[in-house]
C-alpha cells in the first residue's frame, strides 16, 4: 500500500495526505524538495517560464535601484517550488533569509521578535501565511508598509505603546489558499506569483536534472514514465524519482529503464496516470458499485473505508482536475474517462446527470 511505503519513519503529526506517496506534503523527516535538490539561481529554475520572466525583471530592477524589493505573494498549490523560489530571490540579492511559517507563530510577540531583529535588505520568508493569527496579521501590516512596529511594554492601564523603526526588508508569503488571505494583507504585496502545475514536458526536464543530483543513470524513457506519475508536482517527482533509486540499488541496476521504472512503481500501487491505491478504490467503488454514480460523499467514502473528509479534500481535486470525476448536484460521477482507466465500457452518456 501507497500509505505504508513509509511506515518505518516517525509521521506523527502528519496529516493524512502527506502519508500519500503521490501527495505534495514533505513526509515526516524526509522533506522531497530539500537542499540537495533544490536550484540556487532563476535560470536553473526550470518551469513556469512567464513567472519566471516576471520576477527576473522584479529583482533586476530592484538591484539597479539598489533598494530591497516590494514584498512578493507566492500563491499555488503545494510542492510547485514556493520555498525553492524564495531561497532563489534572497541568493539572487545576496541577503540573508530568515525563514517561519504561519502556524508556528502563535504570539504578535513572536512576529514582532521576528521583525525587530532583521537586518537591512534581508528577507522575511512566512510559509503559510494564510495560517497567522489575527493580531499578528495586523503588526505585519505596519511592519510592511511604514516598516515600524509597536512594543507593548507593561500591562493593563499603565502599559505603554513605543514605536520601533524596522530597517527596510522583504517579506515573502508563501500559500496554497490565496482565497483565505485577508484584503488588507493581500494589498501590501507588491508582486503576486501564482504557480501552476507543470506538464509533463518540464517534469521531464525537472526529473533529469534531479537524476544527475542524485547520481542517477536514467535510461531514454525514464523520465517520461516518472513525469506521467508525478501528477504535474515537482515534489511527487522527485519523491518518485528517490524510490525508483532505490529500486535500482537493490536490484544492482547500473541503469534505470523504464520497464524499471513501472516495476518500481507499481510495487507501491501508482499506476500510469499517477493514481493510487485510494484514488482507484474511490473510481472503483463509483463505477462497479454505483453503476458510475451519481453517489453522495457518505456512502462513497463509507464504501472505501476512509473518512469523507478525506475523500473530498485528498482524492477528489486531482481526480476532477484530471477528468476523471464530475461533482454534480445529485453526487459524484465517474465519467467515461474513470470507465476506460478502469479497462470497462461506459454504461450511461454522464451528460443527462446535468
């Protein structure tokens, strides 16, 4: 099973998704897109070339007007390169970078630590941003715009206010729920990013270059048979990219062909479309059980024995996204897509259900 190929490592407190081979979650100690991994610079950056673009121009403005830059949103869905893009800019303006996440500021006293300690020019990278408390929010407004913050000092009626003058910074917030940030927050970023998925065409690229980091010899087609699985996600392909490795060094290969490579994968139930043992038994139970729907959530999640929960927010986007489902107002449909992955006829033309 997928969810077991991990099961000497320490997951506690990993959510349910991470547990997942195919999900874009770091598991436990052994985080995909790390150090080794991860470019230094925009031009070894590969994918999302009009990003790319933009924020090349950003930061080469920034160096010619010798100032730090506005601070910058980056917005998408998890394992797309936020944080490797955040190492880039602060190496592309040879500052420090300070890094902290949303949920592991609990305090506005945490925050104002933070701020209160930056150097000029250095960069502030918040992962999760979306995830601050409300109060923090608000100092980070301040901080942001007049780059000041306010230290409470004392309590109750003779607590005092005094005004602490920050050095110009960047902050960097990073999310995968833009929709969650609030206004006022959002406006006080300069440049915003949104990442998209990759095609396969970049994974491949992106699987090559990692292969040669890791000092693998991929065989021609290797790295098409990674990118068909890797769900249009760096991370998964690279977390793919590592089990094929080990693959290899078990079995003494010298190179990794690509029937390897299938081997590999299909001991830890990912199929061609990058589909797991989850996402199978959910089309699976649509399709055999429920005559290709429509199905409410409970009873499909009851018939796989997972939460719905976790149906809804762990298999469903990427099965949607792909075709492979339909929300529709009386349930969920498999369409004929699922059918054919599935190695069945279709039944009903799905489009009545609408």
């Amino acid at each position: 099973m997928a969810e077991h190929a991990f099961a000497q490592t320490d997951n506690s407190g990993v959510n349910e998704e991470s547990l997942r081979m195919v999900s874009a979650t770091p598991i436990g100690n052994e985080p995909v897109s790390d150090e080794e991994l991860r470019p230094h610079v925009l031009d070894g950056f590969i994918g999302q070339p009009r990003l790319k673009a933009q924020l090349q121009l950003f930061l080469d403005a920034a160096r010619k007007r010798e100032v730090p830059p506005d601070h910058i949103l980056l917005a998408g869905p998890p394992g797309l390169g936020k944080t490797t893009l955040a190492m880039i800019v602060a190496n592309e303006l040879a500052v420090p970078i300070r890094v902290t996440s949303g949920p592991a500021i609990q305090h506005a006293g945490d925050l104002a630590s933070i701020l209160s300690s930056l150097d000029a020019g250095e960069v502030l990278f918040i992962d999760e941003i979306h995830r601050l408390p409300r109060a923090a929010e608000e100092l980070l407004y301040i901080a942001m715009e007049d780059f000041r913050v306010d230290v409470m000092v004392g309590k109750g009626p003779g607590a005092t206010s005094i005004p602490l003058t920050l050095p110009r910074f960047t902050v960097i917030g990073a999310t995968t729920r833009e929709g969650m940030l609030p206004s006022p927050l959002r406006a006080r970023f300069g440049f915003t990013a949104h990442l998209d998925f990759y095609p396969k065409e970049e994974l491949e690229k992106l699987i090559e270059r990692s292969a040669a980091v890791l000092g693998i010899n991929l065989a021609e087609g290797s790295a098409v048979q990674l990118a068909m699985r890797s769900r249009g996600t760096p991370r998964i392909a690279n977390r793919l990219l590592r089990r094929v490795r080990d693959w290899a060094i078990v079995h003494d290969l010298s190179a990794v062909q690509p029937d390897d490579v299938c081997e590999a994968l299909a001991l830890y139930q990912i199929d061609t479309e990058g589909l797991d043992r989850l996402d199978i038994a959910v089309l699976n139970a649509i399709v055999r059980h429920f005559n290709g729907g429509p199905v409410g959530l409970n009873n499909l999640s009851a018939m796989v024995g997972e939460e719905s929960e976790t149906v809804e927010t762990v298999c469903e986007p990427y099965l949607v996204r792909e075709g492979f489902l339909i929300r529709t107002p009386k349930g969920r449909v498999a369409t004929a897509k699922a059918w054919e992955h599935l190695g069945l006829k279709p039944q009903d033309d799905v489009s009545k259900l609408f």
